[in-house]
C-alpha cells in the first residue's frame, strides 16, 4: 500500500540529528509526531510520488499521524498543474494542517497564472475559524498580490483581521512588513492610522525594520509609530 511504502521511505531517509533541531523551531507538534527527512528530500520525493496514480490514497489518509507526511502532502498539492485539482486537494487537506511550517510552505506553483481565480477561496479561508487556514490565506495574498495585482482591498482585507491566535497575528505583521517593503506609500497609512491591532502593529514594523528591503529613513519613521 502507498501509505506504508511512503512511510518506509520517509524513516529510511531519517536524519535524528535534524529532527530533534527541527523539533526545537515547531514546539507545538507532539512528541513524537516528527521523523526527521530534511526539505530537498521531501521535495524530491513529491515530485516522484505526484505522478504515480494510486497518490490518492495517501493523499485521502487523513489526518497524518508525522509532520513529515504533512510535509510531503503539502509539496505534492504545491506540484498539481491543474488548479480544479490542486484547489480541490488544497480543500480536504487544509483543516489538517497543525503547525506553521507545512502551512508556510505550501505554495502550488499553478496559483501564478489562476490569480482571479485564487481570490474567491481566499477570501473563504480568511473567513475560516481554523488557524492554519486563515494564515495560508493571508500567506497567499502577500505571496500573489502584492506586485502588479496589488489593490488597496487586500491590505483592508487583512487589516480587519483580528484573532487572538499567535500564528495568525504573526502572519498579519509579516504581511504588513511585506507590504511595506513593495508598496510603502499606499501601505503606511494602515500603521498611522493605527489600523491594526496593538501587537500586531508593532510586530509589522519591527519586522519592516529588519528588512533590507526598507530604507533607512523609512525604518527611522517607522519606528516612531511604535504604540506603547
């Protein structure tokens, strides 16, 4: 069965070394829960296992019981050319997903030319009650739209996002950080205004004055927007 020879190979490329590293960045996983396969080999093996046509199965065995697995999950749906598929694949496995690592690297390639399309199931999973799914959506929309399909509605859309979830709110400033970066002037106005919730808004700009994207004089105003 594919679930056991995916299984038997993740565990033959098991690297402890990198696990219990790994173990430290994702606290909130499970003892246990890890195997261990570092990203390339992950990678490479959903390259491998997207074309074989019993894939179904594995990807219809949910929920996974190693991160890995998830892992693997995520770069196969990152594989699909078809967005039907790889949206319809992305449904059943999003509610899945339990840690910000297999949500921040899920990213199908396919989105880039179906960026209309994309917009409809954003918008679904923002409205979502699950963690994981609203941050891959705001994830989507710093990835997709803020270059030349930047529109003012994005950033309102996410600035009106409030949780008291750490990684939904971390995923807030980072979009922020990013959008300062690519569209500073029409961006900023979210941080004087003070568009966003405390926390979030002083996470956005310490993570914009990080960036080597921002210039001096920008983090220099930046920074005196901090909120006590």
């Amino acid at each position: 069965m594919i679930t056991d020879e995916i299984r038997g190979e993740l565990f033959a490329n098991q690297d402890t070394a990198y696990r219990d590293f790994q173990a430290k960045l994702i606290p909130n996983l499970e003892d246990g829960k890890m195997i261990g396969v570092r990203t390339p080999t992950l990678r490479k093996m959903a390259k491998q296992y997207a074309k074989q046509v019993d894939i179904g199965t594995f990807l219809d065995t949910l929920p996974h019981t190693y991160f890995d697995e998830n892992q693997l999950h995520a770069f196969i749906i990152s594989e699909r050319k078809d967005f039907a598929q790889c949206i319809a694949e992305l449904t059943r496995f999003l509610p899945f997903i339990d840690n910000w690592a297999t949500c921040d690297q899920l990213s199908p390639k396919v989105f880039k030319k179906h960026r209309q399309e994309l917009l409809p199931h954003i918008n679904e999973w923002l409205a979502s009650n699950l963690t994981y799914v609203v941050r891959f959506g705001i994830g989507m929309l710093m990835e997709h739209f803020l270059d030349e399909d930047f529109d003012l509605q994005y950033p309102e859309t996410v600035s009106k996002l409030r949780s008291e979830e750490y990684y939904i709110n971390m995923m807030i400033a980072w979009y922020f950080a990013t959008a300062l970066a690519k569209q500073y002037e029409t961006v900023l106005p979210f941080l004087e205004n003070d568009r966003l919730a405390p926390w979030t808004h002083n996470k956005a700009i310490q993570k914009a004055v990080e960036s080597l994207r921002i210039t001096p004089e920008q983090k220099a105003y930046l920074k005196k927007l901090k909120r006590a």
